[in-house]
C-alpha cells in the first residue's frame, strides 16, 4: 500500500445546474473565478477541454491559440496549479454530429483531427503531455449508417496522426459504452488497449477509467482499473459514482455504493498509483437543487471519501484478509470488510 494522491477536478464540474428538463438553478461562475477556488478546496491540479483553456478557439490561427494558452500557464502559475490534461472538445461542434474521426464525411474528420493536433498545441503551451480522448461521437444510432471495421481503422488513423504531429504527447482513452450515442465505439478498457496495439507507438496510448462509465457497461470500475494496471495503462482515473445503469450521473465519489468506492481506492493504492505521476481525476457535478454557496461541496466531499476509504483500506489486516481467502471462508471476509466500512 504505498500510492501517492494528489487530485484534480475540472472546471466544468463547478456549473450552472441545468439539465435536459429545466433551466439552470445557480449562477454562471466565471472561469478565471473558478481556478480560484482550487486551492481553497485542496485541490492542486486543472483538467481541460480545449476549449475551457483557449474559448472560441476555432476561429484562431494556431499561433494565437498558443499565445493564449501561454498566458493562461502564467495564470496557472500564479494560482500554483499545474495542467493534468487537455481534452479536445468536438462533440459540440455542428462538424462532429455524426462524430469526428469516424464521420462518414471525410471533412469532417480532416476537421477532427486538426482539432486534436490544436488541442496538442494547447497542452504544450501547459505545461502537459498527456490528451484525453473521449470519443463521446464515435459511435452509431443505427448499425447500419457506420463499417465497425472500417471506424476501428479511422479512429486508429487519427490517434496516429497525433502521435506523429508530436513524438511527446500521450494519448489517454476514456472509454464509454453510450451517450450521447446509442453505442460507442471503444467502449471499454479492454478495447482501449486493445486498440492501441494497432497504432504505431502503442507504449504512448494508455486510459482514463471512470467509474460511472464502467458501471454503465456493466462492470466493476476496480477490475477495470486493476486490468488497466496490469498493462500499466492506467495514466489517469475520473472518480464518481452512478444509481444503476441510466444515463451518466456524476454523483460524488462513494454516494451510491461506498464498497464500490472502497475497491476502487484500494486497487489504487495496492499497486502504487501515482508513482509515476499520475493524478486522482474527480469528474463530479453538484446536485441540481444544491444553492450558490454550497455548490463545491460534491468535490470535497468526494476528496473526503477518498481519504477516508484510504485510512480504512490501510489500516485493514492484510494477514488475515489472505487467510480467510486462503481457507475459502469468503462470507467471514465479506462480514469482515462490511464491519470495517461501517466502523469509518
């Protein structure tokens, strides 16, 4: 048990509390505002979207959208916070409707990936190497519109051009069975890496797991995570939590299933994680109903959780953990991890 923790969250994880069925319920922050409560929360680290680092950025030459992003390093600075990653943002852009990479038109993925290689440009100008792919687009309504075969190769096409475009960047998948799509392409761990042994630098292509994304998948966010390890290809995590298997929820870490959370923590700091720099990545948004000055509570609650499920998994005894596994006494073990959880 020897991990080491430092965290993340991104701006976009303090919002407004709009949702598809009402208007927004607290007030627009500002998102130099934003990099101010940071250090306040305890929290040391800023993820990004492109376009959260460098806004209206389509209609910049490349040039400027570097300038951009190296004034915004100096406001980084300022505030002691370092970049964790950026992510390119397509799934909003009128281009990427039927999604990026794998659009069936071919400008649109001309499109994508000079989108991508800007993104690249901007994580640079931060102080990063490391691009998060959510392919939220990558995907199908109907079977029949996209060749699966056919999007494999695209999406391997774009990550390569990437890798090429810059012999540093690492290129992060965080892998989601749907939404916004009725299925997406690369929609778990096992298909991350799996894919990355068909680009030309697999040992730069690793994944991001989050938990709600698992669990929509139907799986348990710690073997996803503990798979990824064994690969090392676990370069970064999205914690949170999600009722049942419904759209993407976001829910503090450990809200719905403090077990789940539990496992997740424990697989983490069995194996070292955050020896070679990676960060705790939280990507939780607030409750709706949840007032102006209470509204960066689901993030340090979470960080909350987090540390306390550590001094739990910790202060386990490991002896007699192998011993009731050894003796197959499985139910005294539940019992014995269930008590251990309900004494924290």
């Amino acid at each position: 048990m020897a991990g080491i923790f430092k965290f993340t969250f991104g701006p976009w994880n303090i919002h407004e509390g709009a949702d598809p069925f009402g208007p927004a319920v607290r007030k627009s922050i500002k998102f130099r505002d934003k990099l101010a409560l940071y250090k306040k929360l305890g929290f040391d680290g800023v993820q990004f979207h492109d376009d959260d680092a460098v806004p209206d950025m389509n209609n910049l030459t490349p040039q400027q959208i570097i300038n951009n992003a190296k004034d915004l390093k100096k406001v980084l600075d300022d505030h002691g916070l370092v970049a964790e990653f950026v992510a390119p943002r397509m799934w909003e852009d009128s281009r990427t409707i039927d999604g990026g990479y794998t659009s069936n038109d071919p400008d649109c993925r001309k499109y994508a990936i000079e989108r991508s290689k800007r993104t690249i440009d901007i994580a640079n100008a931060l102080g990063t190497d490391l691009l998060v792919l959510w392919l939220a687009r990558e995907g199908t309504y109907i079977r029949e519109s996209k060749d699966s075969k056919v999007a494999t190769e695209r999406i391997v096409y774009a990550i390569n051009q990437m890798l090429e475009y810059d012999p540093k960047i690492r290129v992060c998948i965080e892998p989601k069975p749907n939404e916004p799509m009725d299925h997406t392409y690369i929609p778990t761990t096992g298909h991350a890496i799996a894919l990355s042994l068909l680009c030309v630098d697999p040992k730069r292509i690793g994944v991001n797991i989050e938990s709600a994304h698992a669990i929509l998948a139907g799986l348990d966010p710690s073997d996803e995570m503990g798979f990824a390890l064994s690969f090392n290809k676990l370069w970064t995590v999205h914690l949170n939590d999600q009722n049942g298997l419904k759209f993407d929820q976001d829910k503090a870490f450990g809200s719905v299933d403090i077990r789940r959370a539990f496992n997740q923590v424990r697989i983490l700091d069995k194996h070292d994680y955050g020896k070679n720099g990676q960060w705790v990545g939280l990507d939780v948004k607030a409750m709706r109903t949840q007032k102006d000055d209470v509204a960066t509570k689901h993030l340090s609650n979470s960080k909350e959780v987090f540390l306390k499920l550590l001094e739990i998994s910790r202060s386990l005894d490991d002896e007699y953990i192998a011993k009731c596994s050894k003796e197959r006494d499985y139910e005294e073990l539940d019992l014995y991890i269930i008590k251990s959880l309900m004494r924290g």
